[in-house]
C-alpha cells in the first residue's frame, strides 16, 4: 500500500464509515460521540456493529411489547 492508497482510506473511506455508523446509532438511541469515534477508528467493521446492535435492539423491544413512540 502506498502513500496515496493510505490518504484515499483517511479522506474518503473513514469519514463515509463514520458517518454511516453514527446515522445508524442515532436511529436506534445510541449516543453520537462514542459512534462516530469508533466509526473513524475501525471503519467499515463498525457500521456492521453498528446494524447488528440495532437488530438486537428491536427484537429486545418487540419480545417486551415496547413501541418507538
């Protein structure tokens, strides 16, 4: 990997991750700071955390009879 294979990864590929994750935890109550750091530092995996969580969490809430409201 060379110099500008490591600069696309930082300037493109990190932010997207990030935001991505972050958007996915505010939907299902998660708090902004902690998502969006750990979307820079472990991109693309935390998005997948991020999706699974989410998961859990509705299924979490469906067997208890909650609603979103």
């Amino acid at each position: 990997m060379d110099f500008s294979d490591l600069l696309f990864l930082l300037i493109l590929v990190c932010p997207l991750s990030a935001l991505m994750t972050v958007y996915i935890a505010h939907m299902y109550g998660r708090r902004f700071w902690p998502w969006l750091l750990f979307g820079f530092c472990v991109p693309l995996v935390s998005t997948f955390i991020a999706i699974v969580l989410g998961i859990r969490e509705a299924r979490r809430r469906e067997a208890n009879g909650e609603t979103n409201d």
